[in-house]
C-alpha cells in the first residue's frame, strides 16, 4: 500500500478537531493555573506534566475513533476494485480514488453529478443524500460517463464518515462498475425476447416437455389450438389418453438425445381434426444432457388434402383413359361395321355401323362437354323464361328411348305450377342428365337378390320460399356407407357406360351456378334420392 | 363345325364389333351383357372360348372366372381377356391372352385361331 495523503479527509472532518484542541488547551491552562497558585516550581512542573499526559490521553481518547476511520479509508481507497469519491453536503467532491481519477480524470471540489454523471441537478433517489440524511448505507444503479465519453453502468454504495459526535460529514460513495454485466444482462433479454418472439411467431405448435412428459412452456399456436396446457401432461392434455403413447417421441430423445418425427393427427379444442409431423428435439444443459424436449409440430393438413386430391386426380385420369378407351373400341367397331357392310353390299349393315359411329361420337361430345363444365371455360349462359319442367320432361323423354328394354322404368313428375324463371337451360340439360345416367348406371350394376324391377323417378317440384327443385330417384343399389362422404369428392367415376364419370361435379358446378345446393339420401340395397335446391334469381 | 364363341361385355357396340369380326372369319357367336348372362350361357355348353371384359355391371369379369374355374365342365374354357383397365394383366390365373382395348383385332383374329383353329 503506497503512502496516501490523509489531508482531505482530515480537512473534512477539520471542524471538530478544532475544539479538541481547544479542549486541550483549556487542560493546559488549567493545570499550569494549578501549579502556579500552589507555587512552588516542582508542582507546577508536576502540574504541567500531568497536563500533557492527560491531554496527551484525552487527545488520543477523543481521536482514535475518527483517526481509525481515516486510516482504514486511506488504506483502502486505492485498492478498491471500484470508483470511489468521498463528498459533502453539496454532493461537491473532496477527494477520489486512483481508478477514480484514471476513468473520470482530477474532479476534486466539483459536485458529483456534473463531474461523472453529466447531469444538470441531483440524481433522483442520490444515496449520498440519503445517507446524509439517515447516517446509514444506501445503494442503487446510476449510469456514469467517463472520460472518453465511455457510457459506465454502476451499482452506488454510500458509507458516511462520522465526526466523534456522530454526525455525517461526509459520505464515500463506492461504485461498482458492472457494464459488462449489465451488458450481458441486455443481450441475455434480448435473447430471451427474440427467442420469445420466434417461439411465438413460428407457424407450428410448440411445446417443451420434461421428462415426466409434462408441458413447461407452449407457444401462442399451441396455445390457441389445444388451449393453455402448461403444466399438464402432454398424453391427457393433447391426446387424451391417461398413460404415455406407445413409442412416444419425447420419452425417445430423452434417451438417446436425438431428433425424432413422426406423423400424428390431434383434434384442436375446436374439434378439427389435424394431421400433423412432429420432430421432437433435445435441449441440452451445461453437461450435455437432455434437460428437456422441444416437441415442433407442422401442420400438414393441407398437403394430406393436396395429397389425396392428387390420388384423386390420378383415379380420374385412370377413370378417364379407360372410359375413352371404351368408347374408341365403340368407334373402331362402328367402322369395321361400315367396311363389311360396304363390302358385302350390305346396307343394313352399313346403317347399323354408322349408328355405333354416331352413338359413340356423341358420347365422346357429352363427355367432352362435362369436362369443360368441371374445367372454368364454360361460362353459364342464363337466359329470362326457361321451363325447368320442360327440361326435366325433355331428359325424361332422351333416356326414356335410350334405357328401353333394358327392364329400367323412366318416370317424371312435375308440379304445374312451378314458373319459368332465370336459368342456364343447357346446364340444366346437363344437371339432370347426369344425375339421370348415374341413377340409370346404378340400376344396372345393382345385383341385388330379390329385386324384380328398376325404377327412376325424376321430379320437378316448386319447393319452400319460392324455390325449385329438382329429384331424381332411383331404386338402384343405393351408396354403400363407407363411400357416403366421398360422393363429391371421389370425382371419377370408372363404372357404367351411361354416366361421363364427372357426373356429379358437374351437377355440383351447375347448381352452385345457380346458386343451389345439391344433397342426397341413400339407403343401401334401396336406392338414392339426389335433391337439387335452386332459389328464385 | 366352327368353334363357338362367348363375347362378353358391358358395352353393346363392343359386343357387336367382336361378333361380326369373328362371325365374319366363320366363328359362331354368342354374346352376354355381364358375368351372370355369361355364366348362364356358358353353363348350357357348347363354347370354346371366351372374350371377357372385366368391369362389368352386376358380375364382373373375375367374378364370372372364379364361378367357371371352380366347375370342373367349364374350367377348361380358354379366355381372352379383352378390357380397358389398368389391372388386366393381372386379374386372371392363366388367360390364353390379354388385350387392351381398343384391341389390336389382326392379332385377336390370330390368337382366336390359335386357340380353337380357324373358323
């Protein structure tokens, strides 16, 4: 420890010395008072010695409590891992430490907060002042600027300096600096902030779990979709079970500490149903260990439906090929027909041929048709006063001499009163054929025991709230349960050669045209009722 | 005496093209509109080979092939398959052929031939 100068702090607590001294003086005084009036020279000296001593003793009586506090400052002032500066009443500097000085430069007799803080008045909630106030230790964070203009963030001790009566005259205020801290402390928020916002920005459902599998924390999705499960189970909570999955992902990355995936469907608290992949990941502690699980899940909802419209699609195209392939057949026969009955001579023949010609041409044209009424190139053509009960009359009387003899009675019943109104009448055509020529193909695929005829019924009726609607049923093999909500969906059909095979996205399309609704009733073994609803234009 | 064959399919036109073919290289025909008639007329004896679609209405073609290939009087007929769908190849044990439609009829008149002789 280099020698220090005491003096500052000496002269700040110079007040009181001043009467000790005259203390002693008075005993000086006093005792050579004494000893002249006994006087006789021994005594005096006698009384002068005993003065000294006791001054002498009183001196270091009175002092040692304040001496003590000098010295132990002086010895530790410059040692202190921290700025120090020892100030007054008016908060004005009296004396500083070496790291002091280093970072802030001489700033003696200036007041604190415009020597370091560069501050115009007092700090708020100034420790200084307080322990002026109260004579204890006060501490708080204060931001100081150093020489170079260097931001410094401290933590402010104060310690007062007591006169010998107790007083405050003075207060050292000891500053950490715990920039690196504080600093780390911001980037350490930030991070948490970012990993927050990401956690909650993220478009999958996210989790953590501990090893009992229970959820510590979940992010907004996840919370919104299977509602604030933290700190509950994940197996009760997300999958309503009440013991942990069989091959549960998490309990595997606990053990081996690596990614799982795999692919789940989980209902949402709304009811929806979602097929998800879910990674489970390890978060790994200081020694390397799992200390939980991170469980991401992606929803895939939308590529299943991507997926299964594209195995769709394939079906169709399969559907399609076949179905064209029919026809070509057709076609080729109608020709080879012609040929050998022009080469025979044979006239019936020839009219027997080009009907095949004819018929399959058509039904190329009608399949032809229907796909472009699936596709958007045909765009409705609505015309004022169009019949509904003249086209369903119209479809009757077309497959009518089409199915005869087939064993297949086509009926129509039509209300009189329904009115014309604002239709597509060619989409109307096509609607009610293609609900016909499925019902039609139905009939003849249906193998039923015990059914001795078929019949098909196709309605025109004025329905509720001015609307009309169309029926056609039919007393075929009605739809087997397992296909009842892939109707629409399942959008080619393979079976039958009176249908077009997009049947029913057409009568779908149409009616949406119009804006109606299309529905229907099935009963297995008994037939099939499909219900147009088309509201007034 | 020519050969008799059962053309059966779901599609008339079809059925008409392969009868005059074959009837005009000699062959007796007979046709049927699904696996059912075809088993009926199959049962009545007399064929020699069968032409059969596969996707057919009430009885299709592997239903009417797994009904004959179990009677011992009819499990010898031999069968072409004629049809459109993707799984033909495939859909019986042993046919004498299998042909996509719309078939190559030069070559189908050939494995006719082939299989019970000309007509």
């Amino acid at each position: 420890v280099r020698p220090v100068d005491r003096k500052p702090i000496a002269v700040a607590l110079a007040g009181d010395e001043r009467w000790v001294f005259v203390y002693i003086l008075c005993v000086l005084l006093i005792s050579a008072g004494v000893g002249i009036a006994v006087g006789h020279v021994p005594g005096w000296m006698l009384g002068s010695a005993l003065a000294v001593t006791l001054s002498l003793a009183s001196y270091f009586m009175f002092l040692t409590p304040r001496r003590r506090q000098i010295r132990t400052y002086a010895r530790w002032r410059d040692v202190m891992p921290c700025y120090l500066s020892v100030q007054d009443r008016d908060l004005r500097i009296i004396d500083t430490n070496d790291l002091f000085r280093r970072e802030f430069g001489n700033r003696v007799g200036e007041r604190c907060f415009e020597a370091y803080k560069n501050k115009d008045g007092r700090c708020p909630d100034c420790p200084v002042l307080m322990t002026f106030e109260d004579g204890q230790g006060h501490s708080g964070e204060e931001t100081v600027v150093g020489k170079g203009g260097t931001i410094h963030h401290v933590v402010v001790t104060s310690a007062p300096l007591k006169d010998d009566h107790g007083d405050v005259v003075a207060v050292v205020e000891m500053s950490m600096d715990v920039t690196e801290i504080t600093n780390l402390r911001r980037e350490l928020d930030q991070s948490r902030r970012d990993y927050k916002e990401l956690f909650g920005s993220v478009p999958c459902y996210i989790c953590v779990l501990d090893r009992d599998l229970r959820i510590s924390e979940a992010n907004d999705l996840y919370v919104r979709g299977f509602g604030d499960v933290r700190g509950s189970l994940c197996y009760e909570a997300c999958k309503g079970r009440d013991s942990p999955c069989n091959d549960c992902l998490v309990a595997k990355t606990f053990k081996d500490g690596r990614m799982h995936t795999s692919e789940e469907t989980l209902t949402t608290r709304d009811g929806r149903q979602m097929n998800l992949v879910v990674h489970s990941m390890p978060v790994l502690d200081d020694t390397g260990e799992v200390r939980s699980v991170l469980e991401v899940f992606t929803d895939i909802t939308e590529v299943k439906n991507l997926q299964r419209q594209l195995t769709l699609m394939g079906r169709a195209v399969t559907g399609m090929a076949h179905r064209i392939k029919n026809l070509l057949m057709g076609l080729e026969g109608g020709i080879f027909v012609v040929n050998t009955g022009m080469e025979d001579d044979d006239k019936d023949a020839v009219a027997q041929g080009w009907e095949m010609v004819e018929r399959n041409v058509n039904r190329v044209t009608r399949m032809v048709k229907d796909l472009l009424y699936c596709s958007k190139e045909r765009r409705p053509e609505f015309e004022e006063g169009v019949s509904p009960i003249e086209i369903a009359r119209d479809v009757h009387d077309l497959y009518s001499t089409r199915i005869s003899g087939e064993g297949i009675a086509l009926n129509v019943e039509v209300e009189d009163d329904v009115p014309p109104g604002f239709y597509d009448p060619e989409g109307i055509h096509s609607l009610l054929s293609n609900l016909v020529s499925n019902a039609i193909d139905a009939c003849r695929f249906d193998a039923t025991e015990g059914k001795e005829s078929h019949n098909i019924t196709i309605r025109c009726l004025k329905g509720n709230a001015d609307t009309t609607v169309f029926e056609v049923e039919d007393n075929g093999p009605g739809i087997p349960e397992e296909d009842v909500d892939r109707v629409f969906e399942d959008f080619f059909s393979t079976k039958g050669t009176e249908g077009t095979g997009v049947g029913l996205l057409v009568v779908q399309k149409i009616a949406q045209e119009h804006g109606g609704t299309v529905t229907f009733d099935s009963s297995p073994g008994e037939g099939t009722r499909f219900t147009v609803t088309i509201p007034p234009a | 005496m020519s050969a008799k064959i059962l053309i059966v399919d779901d599609e008339a036109d079809i059925r008409l093209y392969l009868s005059k073919a074959l009837e005009k290289e000699g062959y007796e025909t007979v046709v049927a509109a699904n696996g059912m008639e075809a088993l009926e007329i199959a049962r009545n004896g007399g064929i020699d080979l069968v032409s059969l679609d596969l996707e057919m209405p009430r009885q299709t073609g592997t239903d009417f092939y797994r009904r004959i290939s179990k009677d011992k009087d009819l499990k010898d007929i031999p069968i072409i398959v004629v049809s459109g769908l993707a799984g033909r190849d495939v859909a019986l044990k042993e046919p004498v052929a299998v042909f996509d439609k719309p078939i190559d009829l030069d070559r189908f008149i050939e494995v006719v031939e082939e299989t019970v002789g000309e007509g």
